[in-house]
C-alpha cells in the first residue's frame, strides 16, 4: 500500500519530474508485475550494488576508508493487512507481517545487507551468512570492524563467523536460567563496581563459554540497578505486571489444552504449525494485551446481568471467549 501510495504521488507531480534522473514513474500495478519478477538472489544484488554506489560516494567526497567500521544488526517487523500476502504471517505480538533484518554501517547509516522474512520466523538462522555479505561490500582498505548485536541474533555460528573474519562483536546475551546459576556461582559481593554515569547502578564481569565455542572465554558485563519499592509501586505497575503474567499463563494453558484436543482429533501438522493462537508463550505479554485487554468491544447491561459483545470477525475471539470464561470459574 505504500508503495501504490508514494508512487501515485510521484505521478501527479510533473515539476518534480524534471529533476529526477528517472522522470516518467511506472502505474502501480505495473511496478507490482516488475517486482514479482525478483527473486531473493536478485533482491540481494540489487542491495550489494546500492552498497557500491555508497562505496563510490565516498570516494567522491573523500570520506576517510581506513576509518574503524560499525556494524549493526538489528530487526525490524512490518505490519501488513490482508491475508492473501506472500510470506505475511502472525508474529509473536500478534498481527500480521514480515520480518526485516538489516546489517547497518552506523557510520554511514547505509543498509549493507538485508534478510526479508515470515513474520513469526526467528531472524537467527542466517544471521552469519547475512554478516558476510555484508563485509564483502565494505571498501577495499577499510579499517578494524566491530558488530553490535542484540539477543535475539545470539548464536555461536555468529560469533565464529565474526572470529573468522577477524570482526570485534558486543551481543547481548537472553536471561535464560543457565545464564544466572553461572552468574550466581562466579559472582559476590565483592564482584560489583559503581557504573560510570549511572545513578543508583552497578556492574560486575566475568568469563563465559557458551554452548559449543572452541575458543577463548568471552568477556561478559552485568549490570543491576537498584530499585526502590516506592518508586515502582506507586502507581500499581507491579500489581499490573504480575497480572498480566498470570494472564498469560492462563492464555497458554489454555491453548497448550486446545492443542493436545487437535493432536488427539489427527489434525494436519501443517495446520498446528501455523496456527496463530496456539503459539502463546506465558512471557508474550503484548501479544496478550492485544488480544485480551485492547479489545474492541461493547459493554451491555440486559436482566441485571453484563455481557461484552466482541467486535464482528475479531481474529482471535475464540481466545478472548475462552480465558474469560476461564477466569469467571
């Protein structure tokens, strides 16, 4: 939709035309039919030349190349509507899109390269690959790269890749419950230090070796801030926090019951896969604030009694039904 938009636009500004280097744009469904004609190596290329182009820019305006390089990777979803979409699915927050996930150089702020995705895809598989396109676009002579990563990228494929190519990374690593028991058996009192410009907080380091790296113990930073009961009580966002939790936990259960009824009942395992609710984790709480608490609906007082009417085709009613029905027991 918005490309239809923008290029409607483009064709209803003829003073503009003049100072494009293209000036006669294409009808939308034209350009729709030209770019079904793409495929994925294609889309690639065509993303590795405007690296080029950005490369040669440089060299124009002799923007220093030996400089340190920056990369970044990092997701990006998109919202889609209709469900007629090719590769457009539920996510884990609950509506329908693609998942984008880019490598940056930050000191250029360019995309050098680029993964387009399902929706409910985890964007880690590939991610060494997408690393090494991107450091073949770089510019002969560049200087030291580094690679800044979040945890929903985090894997060893990763990090060896980026030991190959002799690439400096900072990731952050998920909370997962052998992450603490080795944190709480390495740390101590002792371990803390005031942290540089944050107030109330503190840091501590110590050596990892994730499952199935081969070389050196990294380096891990932890950090704790310190929270006073008042400061988030207050409000009664902690309250609302946990309530929300076990509301999510509710959801889950609920549907991890549903799904054993479908196995039960031989339903295709194609369907269970792509079956958008059955997919609730206890800790997706966006995802169940859409589907239960941001609720189009209408409140109705009929015989002493109140009911909630739903909004007409609400995609995810049959949970929204269920949990209340659930909670009211």
């Amino acid at each position: 939709m918005t490309i239809r938009v923008q290029l409607d636009q483009l064709r209803g500004d003829p003073a503009g035309a003049e100072l494009r280097a293209v000036p006669a744009a294409p009808a939308p469904t034209t350009a729709g039919q030209l770019l079904k004609r793409f495929q994925a190596g294609q889309c690639r290329a065509v993303v590795s030349a405007m690296a080029e182009l950005g490369n040669r820019f440089d060299r124009q305006h002799e923007l220093a190349v030996s400089a340190p390089v920056t990369l970044d990777m990092d997701g990006s979803l998109s919202e889609v509507y209709g469900r007629l979409k090719e590769m457009a699915s539920l996510n884990h927050e609950g509506w329908r899109g693609f998942l984008s996930v880019f490598v940056t150089w930050d000191e250029r702020r360019r995309i050098l390269a680029a993964n387009l995705l399902k929706g409910w895809a985890s964007g880690k598989p590939g991610v060494a690959g997408l690393l090494r396109r991107a450091l073949r676009t770089l510019p002969g002579g560049h200087g030291p790269v580094s690679l800044r990563v979040d945890s929903g990228f985090f894997t060893v494929e990763l990090l060896e890749a980026c030991r190959r190519n002799q690439v400096e990374f900072c990731v952050s690593v998920a909370r997962t419950e052998a992450m603490w028991a080795r944190l709480y058996a390495k740390l101590n009192v002792k371990s803390w230090r005031p942290a540089l410009d944050l107030e109330d907080a503190e840091v501590a380091e110590f050596a990892y070796s994730p499952g199935g790296w081969n070389y050196e113990p990294l380096r891990v930073i932890v950090r704790r801030v310190r929270v006073a009961a008042n400061e988030v009580s207050g409000d009664g966002l902690v309250v609302a926090h946990n309530l929300v939790s076990m509301l999510a936990a509710e959801v889950a259960a609920g549907n991890r019951r549903r799904l054993r009824e479908r196995v039960a009942d031989a339903v295709e395992e194609e369907d269970l896969r792509h079956a958008g609710p059955e997919r609730v984790q206890p800790h997706n709480l966006q995802l169940v604030r859409r589907w239960l608490i941001n609720v189009p609906a209408r409140v109705v007082h009929s015989a002493r009694q109140v009911f909630v009417r739903l909004a007409a085709g609400m995609l995810w009613g049959e949970v929204f039904k269920r949990t209340y029905d659930r909670l009211a027991c």
